[in-house]
RNA sequence: CGGGGUGUGGCACAGCUUGGUAGUGCGCUUGGUUCGGGACCAAGAGGCCGCUGGUUCGAGUCCAGUCACUCCGACCA
C-alpha cells in the first residue's frame, strides 16, 4: 500500500523522523493549517475542539476552586513591563512591540503581551485595599505573543493561546499553598484527561520563571524521550507586590504586600498529546479531550436498514458520549483510515451482518483490536471500551516514561547514557548552575527538568563536579 | 542569529542540465457501479510556475536580488 499513488495520505514513520512524523500528523489530522503569518498557525475545527475541551475542563475546576475569569487588554505600555528588572530582562527580547497608532508614532512603545502579570499587577493596585479584598483568584483565557525564533506547531508558535491564573494572597504561606494546589490541578488533568503521567517538580534557579521566586511544573514524556514543559506554577513571593507598590492594611492595621502566583497550561498541550499518545497511523486522542469519541461506520449503507440502524445507535451513544455518524459515500476503507489519522478513540463499525446478529463492532484506536458487541446495552459497552482506551494510553505513557528513565551515579555514567538513550536521567547535583551549564555543553541539550517532589538519594556528591550534592534532579532534553 | 532544504492547479511531485509558452498521481465536480481495511468506470473543471529585475525574438527553465515556508542548532510555554 506504500505506493505513491498514496503519497498524499502517508505519514513518515516514527522511527524514521519524528520531526517529520510530527510535522504529518498535524497536517493529516487537520489540526492547524500554516498561515501567512510568520510562526503563527491556523487552528483549525479539529484542534480548536480539542482546545475547546482541554478548556472546559479545566475551567471547571478553576471555578471548583474559586477562580474568576477576567480579560486583560493585549498591550502592555513599556513603562510598566519594565517596572519588575527580573520580568523585563526574560521577556522583553521575544516581544512584538507597537510602535504606531492609526497614522501617529506613539509616544510610548506598546508590547504585544507575552505574559500578563504586569497587567494583572497594575489592576490589582487598584482594587486590593485591604486583607477583606484578599485573596484574589483570577484567571484569564487569552492568546500571547513570543516572538520565537524558530516555531512548531502547537510546540512554539509566535502566537498561543492559554490560560493565565493571577492570585494575590494575605500570606506566603497561604500562596504557597496556592501554587502546589494548582499544580496538583494539572497533575489531575494530565493523569486524568489526558492519560499521561508527569514528573513533577521544582524548577531550578536558572531554569525558573523570570521574576519568580519558585516555579513548579509538570513534565510529561513524548514517545522520543524528550520532555515538554507541559504546566507550571510559580510562586513570586512579594516581588511584584513590591515592584508595583501593591499594598493592603492587615488585620493588625499594618501596611502589607500581598503574596502572589502565577500559573498556565497553553496549546502546547495538545503538542505533548500528539506526541505521547500518536502512532505511525497518526494521532491518538484521550477520550476525555477527544472532539468525536466514537465514530460510527456503516457497512453497506445503501443496503435496507443500514443507515437506520446506524442512525439509531448514534442516537443512543450519543446521549451520553461525542458521537459522528459518517454516512458519507466514501468507502467504508477510506472511513477507517480517516478516523484513525484523527486519532478518535473508538471506531463503531455496523453492517448487515451485524443487524441481523443484533451487534456491532466495536475497535479501539490504539489497540486496533475488533470486539463484536450486542447492540443491547451498547452505551455502557461504549463507556467501557472508552474507559479501555484510557487505561491502555495510560500504562503505554507510563511504560514509556519507566523504560527511558535511567539513575546515573557518575559523570561517565551520566554522558553515556545521555548518549545513548534518549529520556530522563536522575542523577544528583550541588545546586550550582555551573554544572547544569557545563551538562548541558557536554551534552549537547540535556538540561534540569527539576528537582522531583520524590527525591531519593542515590550519592552523596553531584554526578557533574563531585562535590556534596544538594539535590536529585530529573534531566533531559525537551521541546 | 548560524547551517541545510523547498517554493510549479487544493495536495505530493516531474519538467530546468541542453530556453520554444506546462504535465503526472491524488483530491475536486457530474453520472453510474460499489462498500466488513485507503473501490472502479466515464466525462469535466482548475495553473499570476513564490516575487522583482535582468539576458533573449522568446524564460517554469539561464543570471541577480528578494520574500516565504520548513528542518537542525542557540532561546523559550
């Protein structure tokens, strides 16, 4: 089947080029299409839907929590991107700025935001007076601006969409609290929604958020080995409180700066989907963000009673799962390619043979294997085999991420494996960035994940330079 | 920003070396036969050959410039 006439259709094996296979997925599965606009995608019905219920979801938990939307305007005057030094030196380099209005040269430069805690800062001062105004749980939904060098789509684009929580607290202590709790808030919606363990952890000095004080994050592992910075959350302390001169009267009637976090999970999202969970038929979706959850496909369909049937069984999964009836005249073949490419999680396949039967068949998107099941009860049957789904991208995930996790307890040990295998490395450290500067030239990329929540203490000395070892970090390259 | 690659109907490409006014497959439209793993027949529609300039009687093809996209590095969610 690998002649060219099926060129257009094909998808560069994984092994092959993973860039590649990437790169095909995306486009076969109708995610994105490129745009005229340097490094920025369109998102196409497809991967918008996928957007749309990563989005859902965690909104809704957002809301359990507290949390309030809110939109924040676009630019950000100069004069106040600059007002935090640790902030303004990591972002302004990859910024779009504005320099003209209508037809008139504006007197101060405005940046296209990249991120909007200045923003939410400015606000803040306005509307926390005191510890009664306190804490503030806001977060918005909204598209930012990095001006990247190089862009992937999903993985780096100029342009993305996320979700940005800002919240203001009384106390470091109960802002802490915040920042671990919005992290477990991913750490579910990882594990839970998209059938994908993380590690999870601290981020290092050099490798946290500029102006943070801690930053926190969850990294899942793609097929290849290499990690994606797939959420964080950060803590910053005062320091913007400070910078932006946000004060409120305590309970004690003393002037106070309240504590804040910051935390986001973007469109990148859906890149560590498609590579983590996609195969060489294409992508996979976890059926909690998947846009069609079951696919149903007439056999014969202009044969009597095909369509009804079908009909009649899309209505009744439908109540309670996304269902597509695809009742157009391509070829029941064709269908099932498509399908897969899109990675919908369970294909419904009902024909003459199985009316009469009173079944259908049932076929799972990663295992690919064919059950045929009464159409009796067919909607527990669906909920199972989705719940299947899950469960088997969960543990493939999970034995992924433990077959490409590797101790090293010496530098050499460390160099080769970082040369031979592809994945994560724990090893110990002595807290310096020297060491990490000096792993990643050595390596050619393998960087600080973070420092694990499970730490174990496999030395007692740094696995770079020898000296006492202060921490386990997780390593390796990412996205 | 450094290095590589590619720009020709919607998609994937051929044509360029040796200039003569554009072709193949897929897709699309219409009609018919099909349908349990990418069906088939017939008739059609669709091209500023990325852009600009140059050489030439004549440029998809040669020359110069330019733009865009893409991959690999450094930076990042």
């Amino acid at each position: 089947m690998a002649d060219s006439k099926k060129m257009v259709d094909q998808i560069t094996s994984m092994n092959t080029d993973f860039a590649q296979w990437y790169t095909d997925v995306v486009k076969k599965a109708e995610l994105v299409d490129y745009s005229g606009v340097k490094g920025c995608m369109v998102i196409r019905p497809y991967g918008y839907a996928i957007w749309e219920n990563i989005r859902g979801i965690l909104d809704a938990e957002f809301k359990k929590l507290g949390h309030e939307n809110v939109y924040m305007p676009l630019f950000i005057p100069e004069s106040l991107l600059k007002k935090e030094a640790d902030h303004v030196a990591g972002f302004a380099p990859e910024c779009a700025v504005v320099t003209v209005g209508g037809q008139q040269q504006l007197t101060e430069r405005l940046f296209v935001r990249p991120t909007s805690e200045t923003l939410f800062c400015e606000h803040y001062k306005n509307i926390i007076h005191s510890y009664r105004d306190l804490p503030k749980l806001y977060n918005q939904w909204c598209n930012v601006v990095r001006w990247e060098k190089t862009t992937r789509p999903f993985l780096r684009t100029s342009e993305f969409l996320w979700q940005e929580g800002h919240t203001m607290h009384e106390t470091a202590e109960e802002a802490r609290a915040e920042t671990l709790r919005m992290l477990d808030v991913y750490t579910d919606f990882y594990e839970k929604s998209l059938a994908l363990p993380v590690v999870r952890g601290r981020k290092t000095e050099k490798e946290k958020f500029a102006g943070a004080e801690e930053t926190y994050t969850v990294e899942p592992m793609m097929h290849n080995g290499f990690a994606l910075q797939g959420g964080t959350s950060h803590y910053f302390g005062d320091g913007f409180a400070r910078a932006f001169g946000i004060t409120f009267t305590g309970r004690d009637n003393s002037v106070r700066y309240p504590f804040q976090t910051s935390w986001g999970v973007s469109t990148r999202i859906i890149g560590a989907i498609i590579m983590s969970h996609g195969d060489d038929n294409g992508l996979v979706l976890p059926p909690a963000v998947a846009p069609i959850q079951v696919v149903i496909i007439p056999v014969a369909q202009h044969k009597p009673g095909v369509l009804e049937a079908a009909s009649a069984v899309a209505a009744e999964i439908g109540k309670r799962f996304r269902v597509k009836l695809d009742d157009s005249e391509q070829s029941g073949g064709w269908k099932f390619a498509q399908y897969e490419m899109k990675g919908v999680p369970l294909r419904l396949e009902i024909g003459p043979r199985d009316i009469e039967n009173g079944s259908c068949v049932l076929v799972s998107r990663v295992t690919r294997e064919k059950r045929q099941v009464p159409l009796e009860g067919i909607a527990d049957s669906v909920a199972a085999a989705l719940d299947g789904v899950h469960d088997e991208l969960y543990k493939r995930a999970s034995d992924n991420l433990a077959a490409r996790t590797s101790d090293a307890l010496d530098y050499a040990q460390f160099l080769d494996v970082a040369e031979r295998r592809s994945g994560f490395i724990r090893a110990m450290w002595c807290g310096d960035a020297e060491c990490e500067d000096k792993i990643k030239n050595d390596t050619g990329g393998v960087k600080s994940r973070c420092i694990p929540f499970e730490e174990e203490r496999l030395s007692d000395v740094c696995v770079c330079c020898g000296r006492p070892a202060k921490h386990m970090v997780v390593w390796g390259r990412q996205y």
